[in-house]
C-alpha cells in the first residue's frame, strides 16, 4: 500500500479496505469489485473518494465495471487534464500546469479519437485526425496538438497500463519548421519603447523587465512580490515551464526602476499589473507590436509574417536580450542562468544576430530606471516632490515601506531628463518583499530615508476623477 508509511497508517487502510471487501461480498460483485478494492489501497484524498463512491455504485446494482478496454480516449484524456491520473500515480505523471492549453489542443481532436476505445485506437485514427485539421495551423501548432495525443496514449500505456503499447511510432510526431527568422527590437527601438509616455507605465515597465531579464513572459507574469528582494537586488523563480528554479541577480538599473515603480504604485498579488488584470493577459503579442507602432517603431520585418519570417511576438523579447547581451560580451552561462535554456544550441541560434548587433556598434540598453521618464523623478511639477491628489491628499505615507496606498494616488508623468529626485530615492529604498526573503537579523543600518514632501494639489489641478494607477 503506497499511500501507508507507518503500520499506523496501514493498519487504518486495513480496516477500510476490509470494509469494503465485505460489502461487495454481500452484494455478490467481489469479482468485479477487485480491481477497485486495489485502487481503494493506493488512492488517497478526493481519488480514495472516488473508488468508494464506485463500489457504492457497484453494490446497489447501479452501476457494472467496465473493462479498461472500453476505456475510450475522451475519458481517458479528461482524467489527464483533470489532474485525476496524477492524484492516481503521484510518482509518474505531474499535474498539468496550465490544463486549459491541453484541453484547446484536444478539442481539435477528439470528434475523431474522442470515441474510439483506447484498446482500438490505431495509428490510422491518429493520422486522420492530423490530417483533418484546419488548414490555417501553424506547422508547430500541429506538432503542438500530436504531442498532445502522443502523451495521452503513452500515460494510457503506462502508468494507466489500459493499452500493453502505443500504437504511435517512433517518429510519428510531425517536424515542425523552426528556422523561420525571429524578430527582435534593436537598443534604440527599447529606448522609444520605453519614453512612449501615451502606453500604460505597467506595460512598459513589464516590456522593460522581460528585454533586460530575458525571462519567458508567463514567468514574469506568475511573479509575485515575494519572488523579489529589491534590497539585495535578486529574484527566485521556483515554477517555470522546465520544473528547474532558477535564481539570480537583476540588473542594478532595474532593481532601481522596480523600487521607484513600487513607490508610485504598490504591488499586489502580482508584481505585473495591466489595467484588466495580470500581466501579459490574454492578447499579449498583439498588444506587444500595438504598443511597438504607437511608439513609433516601423521597421518592416517586425510585422510581417512570410514564409522565411515570423511577425515579433511577445516571447520575442527573449531573443532581443540573448542577441543584445551576446553582442555585449556576456557569456552563454550568465544568458542560461536567466533565461533557463539547458543547451548551449539553443543559445547557439542568436550568434549571427548578435554579431550583427556588435559589427554595427548598436551597444546595450538604456538603464530602465532612465528609459522610463516617469521613473526618473517621481514628480517634475513640485521640484521632485511626489504630488498625491484625491482623499487622502493629506495622509503622508512611511518612506520605507510599500505599504497599501489609495487607488486615488496618480502621479504625475514627466519628460524631464534630469535624474531621479531625492524623494524618489527615499521612496524606494524599502525593507525587503514578502515573506520570502524576511529575516530574523536586526534592520540595516543603512542612512534612514529622507521624507517625502507631501503636497496638497488644488481641486482645479487635481487628475480627472476615475483614474487609477493602473492607467500610467
């Protein structure tokens, strides 16, 4: 019994297990009953539940066993995405991470092999189902949706051990054409990026992040403030799409851009914030190349989609910081480190890209603390003061903290090139994010920060009633 650890624990699952035996006794199924009752002694939680509910069933003479035979693929495939098999065999399958991809890649399939009995499933209806899918798929697309179902059918063979082998054979998953040219923006493009003070500060600070960091874009969006330590200057990323956690230290200007965004607009459960929600949501590349032309980006092979090209996507950015970073001397082990990739090929794709960059003299990115020029003071208007308007105009907030602050609060946005104000840097300079990084040591003896000056802004002055900080 797998689920049992001490004689304790075997000793109550005895007991239980007798039980039922006993049960189906009476009611004359023991025979059909067995399989369940070797089901009863290695589930646990809402599986054990389950199994006895079946029995239930069983020994009412409402329900018959079914041969794991007639088993078919829709059923079997709800049990994966459902997250039932990996309740069932904790040690051989994982839990899906993002369950809803796998059921829009199913839903292509399964009015040809939803039916079908695993135990008749053949490699005839395998490449019928391929073959009827629409026209307008990307090659990876498809690759995407026949891995897909080479996965079910090998969790059917093993663990599940409903079919004694996959009828899918070595090979059988369609290549997919990954050397179409990849779009990726140049450190003046950033820089443009960046000072379009008309996109929302949340989305530029977001693109910012994933351009210096090289981090996937759903990572960065899973992000929450504990995930930081802005005192130190480093970030842990435990969940990522390799099962590998990942550590390391941010880049300085961005630790600085982060504290100064911090202090203008608090976090919440998410470090990314857009205006309907975290961060990239759910038309995050189209919104990435709407945002590149309003800030007044053209440069053609960005938007186009041809046989030899793909269009910029959001998970582009990723390429923008390896090519950048090769071409500014940074080793393949520092670019791993953060983007996680495990081989030295797939970094390799860059290098002509990179040396591009480098024989043109195109150099590295801006600071992000300076690219964004609502970050380089937290307000021009009152001599770099920070200007709250609203309600709470007059409730001046602790320095040294990123306490909960009034959705009212909306500072003012600024082209001034100066740098960053001393109240801006009293802002930011805060103890440590989250639980996470909190310790039992004695607070820094760092020099305490300065106040902020609080200054009341005339109703006539004050921002359009409505907005939030969300809007910059």
């Amino acid at each position: 019994m797998p689920t049992c650890r001490t004689e304790h624990e075997a000793n109550a699952r005895l007991e239980v297990l007798a039980d039922l035996a006993g049960r189906l006794l009476a009611a004359g199924q023991i025979v059909l009953g067995m399989p369940l009752l070797e089901q009863a002694a290695a589930r646990e939680g809402t599986a054990l539940r389950d199994v006895r509910l079946a029995i239930d069933q069983l020994c009412r003479g409402e329900a018959r066993l079914r041969p794991s035979g007639e088993t078919t693929f829709a059923e079997f495939a709800e049990l994966v995405v459902s997250g039932r098999l990996a309740e069932q065999y904790p040690l051989h399958v994982k839990s899906l991470r993002r369950p809803e991809q796998y059921r829009h890649k199913l839903n292509h399939v399964l009015e040809v092999l939803g039916p079908v009995p695993l135990a008749r499933l053949t490699l005839d209806h395998a490449d019928r189902a391929i073959s009827m899918l629409p026209g307008y798929l990307e090659a990876s697309s498809r690759q995407a949706i026949a891995k897909v179902i080479h996965r079910i059918l090998a969790l059917a063979t093993y663990p599940a051990r409903i079919v004694a082998n996959n009828p899918l054979p070595r090979g059988w998953i369609p290549k997919a054409d990954d050397n179409k040219a990849k779009g990726s923006l140049y450190p003046d493009e950033d820089r443009r990026l960046m000072a379009a003070v008309d996109i929302p500060l949340s989305y530029r600070i977001y693109y910012g992040f994933l351009i210096r960091e090289g981090m996937r874009a759903d990572e960065a969006g899973r992000l929450e403030p504990s995930d930081l330590d802005l005192e130190r200057g480093a970030v842990v990323l435990d969940e990522n799409k390799t099962d590998d956690p990942r550590a390391w230290a941010l880049s300085p200007d961005v630790v600085r851009a982060l504290r100064a965004y911090f202090a203008m607009c608090p976090p919440k459960e998410r470090v990314f914030m857009g205006p309907s929600g975290p961060l990239p949501g759910r038309n995050g590349a189209q919104n990435f190349r709407n945002h590149l032309r309003r800030a007044g980006i053209r440069r053609p092979e960005l938007f186009e989609t041809t046989d030899s090209r793909l269009n910029i996507r959001l998970h582009d950015t990723r390429a923008t910081f390896i090519t950048i970073k090769l071409a500014n001397g940074r080793t393949e082990t520092w670019i791993s480190d953060r983007t996680g990739h495990k081989s030295s090929r797939q970094i390799h794709h860059y290098k002509r890209a990179a040396r591009k960059v480098a024989e043109l003299g195109l150099g590295d990115f801006a600071p992000l603390d300076e690219a964004i020029p609502e970050l380089r003071r937290m307000s021009g208007s009152v001599g770099g003061a920070l200007v709250l308007v609203g309600p709470d105009a007059g409730a001046a907030s602790d320095g040294g903290s990123f306490g909960a602050a009034s959705s009212s609060q909306a500072p003012t946005p600024t082209d001034d090139a100066a740098g960053r104000s001393t109240a801006a840097d009293a802002a930011a300079k805060g103890g440590p994010l989250g639980p996470r990084w909190a310790t039992s040591g004695p607070p820094s003896a760092a020099k305490p920060p300065e106040a902020i000056g609080i200054t009341k802004t005339p109703s006539d002055r004050a921002s359009p009633t409505g907005n939030s900080w969300r809007d910059f």
